[in-house]
C-alpha cells in the first residue's frame, strides 16, 4: 500500500475491512495472504493512532473559564 496521503480514519477502516473479507474468503495465495495481513497491520495501527489522538483530545474540555481541565466518562453502577 502506498500512501500518497493520509488516510482518514473511515478510509482506513474501510480498506482494512475490504482486506478482512479477501481474507475470509479463504483462496488467497500464501503469499498474498501475508501481504495482505502486512498491510492489514498498517491499518489497524493508523486506526488505533488516530483513536488514541481523539481520545486525548476529548479528554480535555473547555470549562466556563476558558480553561482546560481534564475529562472522564463515569459510567453509571
């Protein structure tokens, strides 16, 4: 996979799943199962960079003051 830009997180999702079906189909050549999961790889890690950077983002919230402050989700018990 060359990339000649950065994917967006839905692009990369989209090109992962498409490579996960290839995969499922079961007919694919050793060789290109591995390029394939390689690649595969590649993805996932984007994905999971970028879930992360939202995921720090969120995290901090404007308060009334203009102030950052750190943010959790409390889940109810």
């Amino acid at each position: 996979m060359s990339e000649q830009k950065e994917l967006s997180f839905e692009e990369a999702m989209e090109q992962l799943e498409a490579l996960v079906e290839k995969l499922e189909e079961g007919d694919v050549p050793l060789e290109k199962a591995i390029n394939y999961y390689q690649e595969g790889m590649k993805l996932s890690k984007t994905c999971s960079e970028k879930l992360s950077r939202v995921e720090e983002q969120m995290q901090q919230i404007l308060n009334e003051h203009g102030e950052f402050e750190p943010f959790s989700v409390q889940e109810e018990e």
